[in-house]
C-alpha cells in the first residue's frame, strides 16, 4: 500500500515571493510617504495639539467655581493634582498683575503689564517657544476680574545641544525635531490658533534630502531582507541535495558574496545606512568594515557560511577524494598558511572592535554601556563561533595531512607566523601577533587531541562549556589590554587639558570658542545690542552656541559700549575705563590675538577680550568678554547640566581624581584621593608621562612644563574588570549558541514540520532546560528585589540626609538673619544686609556644606541662588515649585521632600519654612540634591557587576552539576534502553541487575518482569509459529508441486497408451513427454531454489560499497533493450551503505524486472531510476509507465505467496521487503491506474566514521 510521505516542506517559492512583494510595497511606500506632504501633515498635528490644548484651557475657563478655588488658594488635593498633569502651564493673577497660582515650574510665569489684553501670542523665550493664551475671567463671589493664562509649550530649546539632558524636543512629539524647526522668518507652514490667528511657522529640518526613509519603509525593507536570508539558505540547501555538497557550498559563498557586495555599493536599496548602527563615527576600519553594522553582517555572513560548511561536510568526514595522495601535503600546507592568516585576522577585528571604536567596554560601570556595546558582544561571539568553525574546517585537512607528524605543524605554524611578522616589522601590531601565535599554537594542540571530549561539541555539554571558557578568557585578555591602553590615552588628554584650563598663556582654551566674533559679526548685530529684547536673546547665543564648551567651567559676561564709550544695555555695572584698564594695563597678553589674561591669585585667573566695532563710517563701539574660571561643589546641579554627551571630567567624576603643582607645590586637586602637598625634586618626573602605582591606585604623572606637573589617579581594579569582562562574553557566548541551536530547530521544523514533536525534550534537556531556568531566574528575581530594596533604601538615606543638611542650613540662616522681616525686596534694600551681602551669604553656606541652595520669599518667589546662571537662563522657573508650594503654604507643612525633574535630568530636592520666634514663616529653603540619580546608579551598577559575575560562576558551576546529573540519570535509562532494544524473540533475554532500591529499582524490576513473561510468551509463540509456519509452508509446497506433477503424470499416461497400443510415433512421443518432463522437472528445481533463498534470506554478509556498483550493472543489462527507455538520475556523490550486496543485487533486480514485465505490454515501456539524499539515507525510486496496480491487490502487495502474475510464487516483494528493514530501511510505492506505479527504497548511509 502507499506510504504516506508524513514529512511535507513548507513552500520555498513564498519566501521569494514575499520578500519581492515586500520590497515592492516598499518601494511604494517610499514614494508614497516622500511625495506626500510630510510637512502638512506636521503642521496638522502641531496645530491640533496647540487647539486641543486651547480647548481645554477653554473648559477650565469655564469652570469658575475651581478657578476661584484656584484664586484663594481653597483647591483640594485632587484637584491639584489635575491641574498638575496639565500639557500647558496655568498661572492666574490678581487684579493687581501680581502671581496666585502656577501649576508648574519649567517655564517662566509671562510678567503681566498695566494694560494687559485677552489675545494669543506666540513667543520665544530663552527656554524655548511657547504660546500664550490671556484670558480674563472674574470670581463668582466679588466679582473682581482676575486674568488666567495658559502657557502652551511649543518647542524646548536650551541652545545646549551638545549637553547630556538639556535637549531640544517639541512638546507634542519628542522625535519632532529630527524632522521640522520653528522658523521665525516666513515659511508655507503657518500654525494658526484654534480662531486661524497666525502664530509662527515651521520649516523641515536640515536634513540630507534622501538619506532617510520612513520606518514602514524600513521595517518593510529589513523584513524583505530577512525573507531573502531565509531564501538563500534553503536554496543553497537544495543545491546540496540535488548537485552535492561542494556546488552547495560554494552557492552559498557566491550568493553571500554578492548581497555583500549588494549592501556595500548600493546601501539605499534597503536603506540601512540610515540607523545609528551604521554610523561611522561608532566604529570604522576599513572599506569593508566601514561601521558597526557592516561589522556585524560580515560577521553573521562569515558564521553563516562556516556552519553551513561544518554541518555539510560532518565533524569527521572523510575527506574528498580530490585531496588524496600527492595532492594531500601541498593542500594541509596551505591550509596551515590560512590557518595563520585566518588567526591573526581574526585577532585585529577583535582588537580593532575595541581600539577603534566609541563603544564603551567598560563592564564595571553597567550604566556606561548602551546598545552598542551589546552589538558588540554579539559581533564578538560570532566572530569566535566562526572563527572556531572555520578552524575546526582547516584541521579536517592539516591532521590527516601530518598524521603523525603533529611537531612539523606547530613548526610550520612558527616558521610561517615569524615570518610573516618579519616582513611586516615595522608595523606596530607585530607585538600584539606574537602572544596570537603563541596562542594559536595551544589551541591547536587542544584541537589536535581528538579523543579529548572537549572535541566532540555536538556530543557533549562540558565540551561547549570548555570552549566557551577558553575563548571567553582569551577574548578577555585581548580587550582587557586595548580598555587599558585606551583608558592612559584618555588619562594623558585629560591631563593635557587640565594644564591648558590652568594655563592662562594656553591659546586652546577659548580660541576656539571667539573664533567667529569678529568685526563682521559684530557689525551686523550691533543693533541688536541696543535692542532690550534682542539684546538678551544675542548675549545668550553667543554664550550658550559659541563658548558652550566652557559654559561650565567659566563665568563669562559680555559687555557692550558704545562709541561714546557709554554702556549698552549691560546687566553689571563695570564702566568701560575699568575694562580698558584691565586689558591694556593689568593683563599679559596671550597667542591669540585682542585675548589676555590678569591673575586674581596665584592659581586664580581671568581671561579678558577686547574687540573694536567699526566700519566704513568710523567706531560703532568696544566689544569686552571676561572669563573667570569657577570653581563648584561637587554635587551642584549646574555644571554636570551643561556637561557635554559623554564628557568625562576628572573633577566630579567617581573615578578619577587630579592633582596640578606649580613649583613643587600643590595648587589645585580633587578631593577623592590623598595627593601629596608638595613633591621633591626626585619625584618630579622625568619622562613626559610616567605610570606610577601607589598601593591599590595607578597614577599618571605628566609633566607639563619645567615647574608644573599634573597627576591623574585611578584605582586599579583590574581583577574585577577581568571577572566581569569575562562574565559579559561567557554569557553572550550562551546567548549566541543557544540562538543558534533555536535556529537549527526552526529550520528542520520547515523541513519536516509535520513530523516534528514540538516541546517535546528527552530527560537530558528537561533538566539542564530545569537547572538553566532556574539560575536565570533566579538571576532575575534577585536583582529585581535588590535593585528595590536598594531605590527603596537609597531614598530613605537621601530623604535623612537632605533633612539633616536643610535643618542645618536652616539654624544657620536663622541665626545669621534674624531681622523678622521677609526675605524680599524690603530685606534687599537693607543697609545691613544687602542684595550682595545675602547672596554671598547664601554662598558661603552652600560653600560650607557643599549644596546648592536656593531661598524664596513666603510668596514663593526666588530671591537668592547659589546657582542663579539656572533661573537666569529660564531653565526653571523663579516661582517656587508648585507642589512644594502646595505642602508647604497650603498645607503648612515645615518639610517636603520630592523628585524633581530638570528636562530629562532628575533629581532629590527639599523644601523647609524658616520661621521666626513667633513662628511666623519669613522664607523658604530650597536644597537640590542632583547626585541622587547618579549615586544611586553607581550602587546599582556596582551590584549588577557583582550579580552578573555570581550568575556567569552559577551557570558554569550549573552546566558542569547538571552535566553530572543528566549523565548518572540517563545512563540508568540508556542501560534500561540498551536492554529493551536487545530484546529479541529468538534469543535469551537477560534480565537487569539493580543495587537500589528506588524509582529506577522499580522501573528494573517491572522489566525484569517483563522478560521473564516475555520469555514464556516466546515460547509458546514460537511453537504456534512453527507449526503455522510448518503447515503453511507445507500447503504451499504441496500446491506448487502439484501444479507441474500434473501435467506430468497426464504425459506418461499418455505415452503408456501409445506404447501399449503400439502406435507408429512412439519415438516422437517420448521425446515430447521426455521434454515436458524436463521442463516440468526444471520448474520443480525453481520452486525449491525460491524457496530455499526466502528460508535463508535472514543469513547475511555485511560490507561496505557504493550503492551505484549494484545499480550500474543492472543499467548494462537493461540500456541495451531496445524495447524499453533506459533513465537513470544518478547523484554525483557516492552512495556508501553498509550491507549484503548479494542481496541488494536481489532486491532492485526484483523491482526492476517487476517494471520491466509491468510495462513489456505497452509500446514506449520507460524504467527511471531517481536517487535523492535527504539527511542520513538514500531514496531510490524505481518508476515504470505500466498499467498500475489495482486497489483490490495493493494491500496484499508485500504478502508472501501474493503474486499478481499468472505465474510465479508470490516471493518476489515479500523478500525485497525482508532485504530492506534487515538493511535498516523502509520501502513503499505509489502507484496510479494507467499511468504506472513507483517503488521506494529507502536505506541509511554508512557512517564514515564507522566505516573509517
């Protein structure tokens, strides 16, 4: 009966098709999003954000009820806490202008003038752009006409782009800005208010035209590529089964070859040159290898095509027979040369991945590492997984090449590695190559000992978890020296530039920075100066755009005179003859041109600029810079805002701490490790840059001059580092092979969908499945807990020590200002405490206890900061927060303590009332604690590094115990299936011995049962057997000579009547009988031959041949025969099987002679052989063109003594179905009425293993 092929493969052709309707559609879509107008569709939704927001300040309006609530300060909690999450600021104000309510404290409340108008305004403040909306309204209980107004932020813009939190973003959609501007010049994109009034316009950001495409088209592309991969593997797949495996492979290298090529030289077709990824300023080295994500293609290319080698050709298949004899040596030779070749390649990406690159492998900070340092790990594990195949590959050829002769290869790899570095001594990689070689030359001994089960990685899990160790350790080597090397490159410019920022003479410090402000410039906007509006908005331009790299570390104010000397809108009072005498008489000149510099103590100095204003008509006026450098408490919250993306800065940083002397004296250091006061002439250093260790810390000692050295110290932490750098690649490693063993299943579920049993893992994968899960869960259910317990306890300990520090400060202001009034504008104009002598203070104490502090007025309002440069340049409001406002007034609470957030910096902040003797609250102090955040990540990092670490020791100490558990189980079931395999009706049966006496006893003991039953079963089965089989086989005989005994014993009587009746033609009718008889006698001998070969079909002798000698002889019989069609469809490949060739000649005889007479009736009578390989086995297919088979006798097909001839004894099919599963194979047929019938023979593959 037909065989039903239970394993159907999932369509090919769909890949390639979707892949193409994917590309297509994303072509469309390009088009699509690129004609359209994108900019009309911004301006839609930035207006429907604008109008949504007007109509909800509308409904409030309307509300009058809570804005009188609002007015006097009656509102609820819930109430306010509404008015909270409002997208627009809302401030009302009195009758008299002045400020009773805000709801936020990012933007600065509008400053209400006598004459105040209901309008909608657009404006753009120092902190971005912003839409008014005045509205009057009046209280339902007095009437009184107050006005509300809603501030509806447009755009952030701080002017600090290069800063770590101070981002521009447009309040309705953060990634708005990476595609349109506000323009304040007239553009086709006008924003209209909800009643069509013009506000601003838009235009579309600076952008390359056509570098980017959409994200539809994009992830329709990637999908598109994705499909395509998925494609090419199956094809390549193909080629190996119907071609062989060198044209398989070689398919493949050629296709990977040219979607590279596809990707490099024409990156637009699926546009990823648009993400981050492939960015060139993250990683470049070559052409080739021109950024991060063509690193990673390559090396998932390389990967590819190395497994696909490896699984093709079989960890220890033979070679081709190409290679032998002569060919052998020359070969094992070059392959030693890639061998090297191929190593220190390997070791250059590895090194140049971390040399050449801003990916931060700096594993002992967590919160330093970003997506890129991921990709790199991953690109570092298929790198070595391919690196490791790609070996694996080149020793198939070199072992059997020296065979016995394993010191020629080590020497060869030493000759030709030293030599190859010879010829290239002048490059400074060589050394980096020699401890590569040494290495090679272990892991090639390692790899050399084949019987080792560190070799047999399919085999066993200890032979993966060496591996990965091995190339973890030496992986982390390679990076541990280049993270070293880089890291005293950083220390050596970071000390370069502490002797520039501490050199008044250096002209790098500011140079750069007044490049631009020359005459032109300052021509062109003089009148900008005069202007009050645009006077501010330039003075911060130029400060925040043009000198921002020094916006932290200087103080700098601009001033502007006229032509009459006379100033022009300048916030200090410092007249021009002060600045003029400083600059002409106080200051020494420096290398830059109209910059000088005048000391303020012996390691204090300021800069000063000078630059006339003329053009054709004469002076317009005198342009002045001055530059003090400023010193900041450690945790202050302005300089680390103005810090630059990725600026490290020795001064507040956790891990380096710097020390300059002048003369062999200490004149300015960090405060993080203890410095020497002074150096002796010996400690001076000679060299330019000298690395001294100090007990647990590494100092870098530069020398910048004969009288000034500036010393960087860190502490080493080497031993960690290498732990934990370790820990990161052994877990990638498992990352990429367990990726990869998922891969591997998904593929041969396409294959044999059907017939996969999905979730279904025998004991072995069920417990290091088991023990796996339990060791990342565990992972994750400590950290999460910890990483709770620490923000939870990290709060507390912020919570104590901002209420210590403020109650301090508190008692001190208390004591210091006692004059009972408020802290306001009356107190300001004291005599005996002025403005100045407040804020200074207000600076003494945050000096003192190393805080920012800030003081409002019982109104709320900002009057003193120790950091004002924060509310002067409209980063936060002047008004008090609104929820500390709300506990502290409202609910007259004496402390509050709450997260804060600054753009997208976040911080601890507190508030405390400072009270006089009567109790009666004066002020409010403010103390912002910004190093909450980066503390509290600094603990979590540091646990994080600890739990990484226990984890990756866990998972290896896991692997090795669930190696020994799974083994001790399994070998218990193994010996148990061993058993029950060599279970055999004809044979004894032995039962199993058992010590113990548990689950497994009672498995034994059942099976020992069993054979025992089994044993007496047999028997008696064997006896019915017999005697079935006896008389069966007696029926047959019986019948089969029966048939010719007739006809037989007909003759001789018929020739005894002609004898008797003594008939003329006796002679000729002996010789007619005489050969019946003969004919008769012959078919007897036939029967008893036929008979005898099925009784002996079980006697057999096993050897190794090529299935094609059996095949090929049957094809000289029968290609001959002009009265059928001859086809063969040979594979290239060898057909190697294990069995008895004498019956395998049996075999296809009997199914093609059975084809032969199937179709001898028909004229054009056609026999095709068809031979496929599909895993492990063989399938021929033996096809004719006859009639087919009839239903009625498909099912007894195979039956001994079913015959569908008239002729014949049923023998014929039953014994070629004994011949194949004694072979270990199966066989089957399809057949269709009138169109002929197929016979499938399917037998396993020897193992070359096996056979070698």
């Amino acid at each position: 009966m037909n065989a039903p092929n239970s394993n159907r493969r999932l369509p090919r052709q769909a890949l390639l098709y979707t892949a193409a309707a994917l590309l297509f559609l994303s072509i469309l879509t390009g088009i699509y999003f690129h004609e359209q107008p994108s900019m009309e569709r911004e301006q839609r939704r930035l207006e429907q954000y604008l109008h949504n927001a007007e109509a909800d300040f509308s409904g409030l309006l309307a509300d009058s009820a809570l804005l009188q609530r609002l007015a006097l300060g009656h509102e609820d909690e819930a109430e306010f806490n509404t008015l909270l999450d409002k997208p627009y600021g809302l401030f009302l104000y009195t009758p008299q202008l002045d400020l009773v309510y805000w709801n936020n404290q990012r933007m600065q409340p509008p400053k209400l003038q006598a004459g105040w108008r209901a309008g909608t305004a657009f404006q753009s403040l120092s902190n971005g752009y912003f839409v008014t909306v005045s509205r009057p309204f009046r209280l339902p209980a007095t009437g009184r006409q107050m006005w509300a107004v809603a501030v509806i932020p447009i755009q952030y813009h701080f002017g600090y782009q290069h800063s770590s939190y101070l981002k521009s973003y447009f309040a309705h959609d953060a990634e708005a800005g990476q595609r349109i501007e506000v323009s304040l010049e007239k553009t086709p994109f006008v924003v209209r208010d909800a009643s069509t009034q013009r506000l601003f316009y838009l235009k579309a950001h600076d952008t390359s035209p056509g570098s980017k495409v959409d994200a539809v088209t994009a992830l329709l592309r990637i999908l598109a590529f994705t499909l395509l991969l998925a494609y090419i593997h199956f094809l390549a797949q193909r080629v190996t089964r119907q071609q062989g495996k060198v044209r398989g492979i070689l398919f493949l290298a050629v296709v990977l070859v040219a979607v590279r090529a596809l990707l490099l030289f024409w990156p637009a077709l699926f546009a990823f040159r648009q993400f981050s990824l492939f960015d060139p300023t993250i990683y470049s080295k070559n052409f080739l290898l021109r950024s991060l994500g063509d690193l990673l293609t390559t090396s998932l290319f390389f990967c590819w095509l190395t497994v696909f080698v490896w699984y093709r050709l079989g960890p220890e298949g033979k070679l081709h027979p190409w290679f032998a004899g002569k060919r052998l040596l020359p070969v094992g030779i070059a392959a030693i040369f890639l061998l090297m070749i191929g190593s220190f390649q390997f070791a250059n990406v590895v090194r140049s991945l971390v040399a050449d690159s801003q990916i931060s492998f700096n594993v002992i900070d967590f919160f330093s590492l970003d997506a890129y340092t991921v990709v790199g790990f991953l690109v570092l594990a298929l790198l070595t997984l391919s690196f490791y195949y790609f070996t694996r590959i080149l020793y198939r050829v070199i072992f059997p090449a020296f065979e016995g002769r394993m010191t020629f290869v080590y020497f060869a790899l030493a000759f030709m590695g030293l030599l190859f570095l010879t010829l290239r001594s002048g490059n400074k990689v060589v050394l980096f190559h020699l401890p590569v070689l040494v290495w090679l030359m272990c892991y090639t001994a390692l790899v050399s000992r084949g019987h080792f089960f560190i070799n047999r990685f399919r085999i066993t899990i200890a032979g993966v978890l060496f591996w990965i160790f091995v190339f973890s350790v030496s992986l982390a080597i390679v990076i541990l020296g280049e993270n070293r090397q880089k890291e005293i490159e950083f220390r050596k410019a970071m000390a370069v530039k502490y002797d520039e920022l501490t050199d008044p003479s250096s002209e790098h410090t500011l140079s750069t920075a007044l490049a631009y402000l020359d005459n032109d410039f300052l021509v062109a906007n003089f009148p900008r100066f005069q202007n009050g509006q645009q006077n501010r908005i330039l003075r911060d331009s130029i400060i925040s755009e043009n000198i921002m790299g020094y916006l932290s570390r200087y103080e700098t104010r601009i001033f502007v005179f006229d032509a009459g000397n006379s100033p022009v809108n300048n916030s200090d009072s410092a007249s021009f003859a002060e600045l003029n005498n400083l600059f002409t008489v106080q200051s020494r000149a420096t290398r830059v041109p109209d910059l000088s510099y005048f000391e303020t103590a012996y390691n204090q100095f300021t800069y000063i600029t000078k630059r006339r204003i003329s053009d054709s008509s004469g002076t317009r006026g005198t342009f002045f810079i001055v530059s003090t450098p400023r010193k900041y408490n450690s945790e202050a919250l302005y300089p680390e805002l103005f810090r630059r993306t990725g600026q490290a800065d020795a001064e507040n940083s956790s891990v380096y701490a710097y020390a300059i002397y002048s003369n062999g004296l200490l004149v300015l250091s960090s405060n993080k490790y203890s410095f020497k006061i002074n150096l002796s002439p010996r400690e001076v250093p000679v060299e330019e840059y000298e690395r001294r260790r100090n007990g647990s810390f590494d100092e870098l000692w530069y020398r910048a001059s004969g009288s000034k050295v500036v010393v960087i110290a860190k502490q080493r932490d080497t031993l960690l580092e290498s732990i934990t750098l370790f820990s990161y690649l052994f877990c990638a490693f498992l990352f990429l092979v367990g990726l990869m063993r998922l891969l591997l299943f998904l593929l041969q579920a396409s294959e044999e969908w059907r017939s996969m049993h999905f979730f279904q893992l025998n004991i072995r994968s069920q417990v290091h499945g088991t023990i796996i899960f339990i060791s990342i869960f565990s992972f994750l259910v400590i950290g999460i807990a910890t990483i709770s317990f620490f923000v939870a306890r990290y709060q507390r300990n912020n919570v104590d020590k901002l209420s210590r520090t403020a109650g301090i400060v508190t008692k001190e202001l208390q004591q210091r200002v006692l004059a009972g009034k408020p802290i306001g504008a009356s107190l300001l104009e004291e005599d005996s405490l002025s403005g100045q002598g407040l804020q200074n203070l207000i600076n003494e104490i945050a000096a003192i206890h190393n805080v920012d502090v800030n003081l409002y007025d019982p109104q709320g309002t900002l009057q003193v900061s120790s950091e004002p440069e924060v509310y002067k340049r409209g980063l936060l409001s002047t008004r008090i927060h609104p929820v500390a406002w709300y506990h502290l007034a409202r609910l007259r609470e004496i402390q509050f303590v709450q997260e804060e957030r600054l753009s997208s910096l976040r911080y601890m902040s507190i508030y405390s009332a400072i009270t006089n003797k009567k109790g009666e609250v004066y002020a409010y102090l403010n103390i912002p604690y910004f190093l909450s955040q980066i503390d509290l990540n600094q603990e979590i990092s540091n646990f994080l590094v600890t739990i990484i670490n226990l984890n990756a020791f866990i998972f290896l100490i896991a692997g090795i115990i669930a190696l020994f558990i799974t083994n001790r189980i399994t070998q218990s079931f193994s010996l148990i299936g061993d058993k029950m395999r060599a279970i055999n009706l004809g044979q004894r049966n032995e039962e199993i011995e058992w010590p113990r006496n548990d689950e497994i006893g009672v498995l034994v003991e059942q099976y020992n049962r069993m054979v025992r039953q089994l044993e007496e079963s047999a028997g008696a089965l064997a006896r019915s057997e017999r005697e079935g089989a006896w008389r069966e086989m007696a029926r047959q005989v019986a019948h089969e000579i029966k048939n010719p005994l007739t006809p037989m014993k007909l003759s001789i009587q018929f020739l005894q009547r002609a004898v008797s009746a003594n008939q003329p033609n006796v002679q000729e009718l002996t010789t007619s009988v005489a050969k019946t008889l003969i004919e008769q006698i012959d078919h007897l001998a036939k029967i008893s031959s036929d008979f005898a070969r099925f009784a002996n079909i079980g006697n057999r002798q096993l050897e190794y041949f090529d299935l094609h000698d059996v095949l090929r002889s049957l094809e000289a019989l029968y290609v001959t025969n002009p009265k059928l069609e001859w086809n063969w469809e040979r594979l290239r490949q060898p057909l190697r099987i294990y069995a008895d060739r004498t019956h395998m000649v049996r075999l296809f005889t009997n199914l093609v002679t059975n084809a032969v007479e199937a179709c001898a009736a028909i004229p054009g009578c056609r026999i095709t052989l068809i031979e496929t390989v599909s895993g492990g086995s063989v399938l021929v297919e033996v096809r004719d063109n006859g009639e087919g088979i009839p239903d009625e006798m498909q099912e007894k097909i195979f039956t001994p003594n079913f015959t569908t001839k008239t002729s014949g004894t049923g023998l014929g099919l039953a014994m070629c179905k004994s011949i194949v599963e004694q072979a270990g194979g199966r066989i089957w047929f399809e057949t269709e009425k009138g169109k002929g019938t197929s016979f499938f023979v399917e037998l396993p593959l020897a193992d070359e293993k096996t056979e070698s």
